[in-house]
C-alpha cells in the first residue's frame, strides 16, 4: 500500500519533469511579431525590446519574415554583428519568410545585410539555453516573465496568472531607452515593449519624454481605443512621469498631444494584484512550505497616482535607473523549487513506511 503510494509520487515526479522538459524545447517565435524583420523605424531598440521578453531554447526556431530581395538574414559572429559586416556570415538565407532553429545553445547573433539596415537596426541579438533542464545559466538576455507552462503555448501576451509569488514592487521604464515617445514603429513599439511583463500593483511605471513636447494620461478603453484623452482619469505633464499601479486590471497610458496617440503613443497594460493566494502546489496535501520570501504585499501603499492632480511627480529625482526589464525568472525557478519540498517528501515517506 504504501509502497504503492510513493510509486504513485515518483510517477507524477517523472510525468512533471518530462512535460516540464518537453516544453522548453519547441516554440516557434516571429521576430518582431506583426513587425516582421525589416529596418525598424524606432533603431535597433525594436528588435532588443522584442528579444528581452523571451526566452530562447535550444530547438526553438525562429520565424523572420521579410521580402525576398528587400532583405536577408545573416548569423554572424559577435564581431560582425556589433560592426555590421556581413561578407563572413556563418549562414546566410535570402528568401523570406526564413525559419531558422535555434541549435545551439549560447548567444546568436542576426543581421540583415542588405546597406545599411542592420546599422540603422535591423539586427537581432538572442541568448539561446540549453534544452536540458532547469534555468541554469544566466542569460545575457535578462529571461522574460513569461515562461513556459508545462502546456507549451507559444508565449501568451500577459497573463500567466498562477506562477505570481508576491515580490517588492518594481519600477518599469516605459519602453526603456525609448522613452516615452510617438514610436516611428507604430503601436507596435510599446505593444511590444509591454508584452511578456508581468505588472502588479505596487509597481512604478516611469515615463520618460520631453515636458511640453508630450504628457502622459490615463484612460479608460474607450479613450484609449479612440485616443480620446477629454475624459482622462489623470495627466501628467512633467517628465520623468512617475505612476504607481495602485489597482490591479487594465490601464491605459495615451499622450494627448494632436495625432500622438492615433500612431502609436499609447500604451495598454494587464496589472495583477500582490497578494497571491497560494502557489498551485503540486497534489501532496497540507503542509504549507513557506516558499516565497514574502514581503509583504504593499497593497495600499500607492500614494495618489490617479485622481486629479495634473502634475504629480514633483519629485523629479532620479528616476530610479531601473531601466531594464524586469528581473528574472523567479517563476522559472519556482518549479525547481517546488519540485525540491516534493522529493524531499517522497523519500521521507519511504523511511517512514
Ligand atoms: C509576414 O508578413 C506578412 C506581411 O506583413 C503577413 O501577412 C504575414 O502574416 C506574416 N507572417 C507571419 C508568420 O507573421
Ligand atoms: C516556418 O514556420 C512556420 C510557423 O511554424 C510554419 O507555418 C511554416 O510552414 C514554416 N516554413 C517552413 C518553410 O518550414
Ligand atoms: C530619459 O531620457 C533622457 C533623454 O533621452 C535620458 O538621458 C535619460 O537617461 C532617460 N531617463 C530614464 C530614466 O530612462
Ligand atoms: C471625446 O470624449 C468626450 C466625452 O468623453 C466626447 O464629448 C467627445 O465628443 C469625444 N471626442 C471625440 C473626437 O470623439
Ligand atoms: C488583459 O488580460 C485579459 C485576459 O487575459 C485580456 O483579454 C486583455 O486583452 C488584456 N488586456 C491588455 C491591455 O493586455
């Protein structure tokens, strides 16, 4: 009986890990999504953004999709692609679309070499990981939110709701080394720049723009979809614009300023609250592992981000030079660390029984 039950445990163990591992190793991904490859209009800031919100795994394969004779993709080495020499690449395919799979892991390095578009940057940098196991190694790419799920979907936009331990509030540059700006990509550039974060409330967002050449509003969706700023719930017109996400559900950012929105200063986002309940253990009863290294949740801490006054952030200090994307994996490790308390508790049933 009882043996029957740890050979139970170390069945969903062994059924856990393989799904686990299964999944890290097949998505398709299409570089710049509905931006393709070409030379984008914002510089190579579209392509890092883009690449800073996945992660890469050997076997994954890459989409780039381009017109034949307008484009190429070549992989260089490091060399050529931080010079943009494309006469040595290692592999080069003009026809688009090209799929290229990821096959090894490390950093891969991408360039169109057609005259200067990868200088202007049209280039791709990416880390890939290995296929095996675990989040080892650290990428140089910082690993994005969303990681995959033991159902291997390909990367949905926002929302994977589960894996949400509560962590300190974190403070987003929108669009990083963008800034807040009318994006020459179009909507695209913060569509992008958003996807794969994970918001909660607590968190900052910071907008960067020149005052008096932009503003920053909040919204709601009917605002946002019509760029409609007559109704905003706050606006901000000082930069560095400060906002802290006080609720959780969708917010919506637009620039006021004649046609800024309508092509593509406007930026929509899914907030979810701190306090996750519980982290979906895996099917053993009770015993609570303390897991998360909870600080607690500031839920209400949020001074008064929304509501009326128009120039909130009086406080123009350093915006706090987060610029990067939001740190790490945590939920990546999660599964690790679960799986850990899961072992350590299958071989304590085999001593006590
Ligand atoms: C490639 O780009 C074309 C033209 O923009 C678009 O119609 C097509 O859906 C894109 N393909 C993929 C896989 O994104
Ligand atoms: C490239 O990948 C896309 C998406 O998976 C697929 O639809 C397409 O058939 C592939 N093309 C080639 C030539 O393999
Ligand atoms: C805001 O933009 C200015 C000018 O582009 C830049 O110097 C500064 O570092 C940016 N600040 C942040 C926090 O990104
Ligand atoms: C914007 O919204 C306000 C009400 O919120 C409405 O009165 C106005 O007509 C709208 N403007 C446009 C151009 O739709
Ligand atoms: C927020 O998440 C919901 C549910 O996943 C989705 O339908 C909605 O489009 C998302 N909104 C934004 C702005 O991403």
């Amino acid at each position: 009986m009882t043996r029957k039950s740890n050979m139970v445990i170390f069945m969903i163990l062994a059924v856990f890990a393989t799904a686990l591992q299964s999944s890290l190793g097949q998505n398709t991904y299409v570089v710049g999504d509905a931006l393709g490859w070409l030379v984008p209009p914002g510089g190579d800031v579209a392509y890092r953004t883009w690449a800073s919100s996945k992660t890469f795994t050997v076997g994954d394969v890459l989409v780039f999709n381009f017109t034949t004779g307008v484009h190429d993709v070549a992989e260089v080495n490091k060399a050529d692609f931080d010079s943009c020499r494309g006469t040595s690449p290692i592999s080069i395919s003009t026809n688009g679309p090209t799929n290229i799979t990821l096959r090894s892991a490390g950093e891969h390095f991408f360039i169109c070499t057609f005259t200067r578009h990868c200088d202007v940057g049209q280039k791709l940098a990416i880390n890939v990981l290995a296929s095996s196991t675990s989040p080892a190694p650290q990428p140089a790419t910082p690993p994005p939110e969303t990681t995959p799920s033991p159902v291997a979907t390909p990367a949905p936009p926002v929302a994977t709701p589960a894996p949400s331990p509560s962590r300190p509030p974190m403070t987003y540059t929108v669009g990083d080394s963008l800034g807040w700006v009318v994006p020459p990509g179009g909507p695209i550039a913060y569509e992008t720049w958003a996807r794969g974060k994970n918001f909660m409330v607590g968190d900052i967002l910071v907008f960067n723009f020149t005052s008096g050449a932009h503003n920053v509003a909040e919204v709601r969706r009917a605002g946002f979809d019509s760029c409609n700023g007559s109704s905003a719930i706050t606006t901000i017109t000082t930069s560095p614009a400060r906002i802290t996400l006080s609720t959780a559900g969708e917010h919506f950012y637009i620039c006021t300023f004649p046609q800024h929105c309508p092509i593509g200063q406007k930026l929509a986002i899914n907030v979810t609250g701190t306090n996750a309940p519980t982290r979906p253990t895996p099917p053993s009863s009770s015993a609570p592992t303390p897991s998360s290294t909870a600080t607690p949740p500031p839920s209400t801490n949020s001074p008064s981000p929304s509501s009326g006054s128009p120039t909130t952030p009086s406080t123009p200090t350093t915006p706090s030079p987060v610029t990067g994307p939001p740190p790490p994996d945590s939920s990546a490790s999660s599964f690790g660390v679960a799986a850990l308390p899961f072992s350590l508790l299958s071989i304590a049933l085999a001593f006590l029984y």
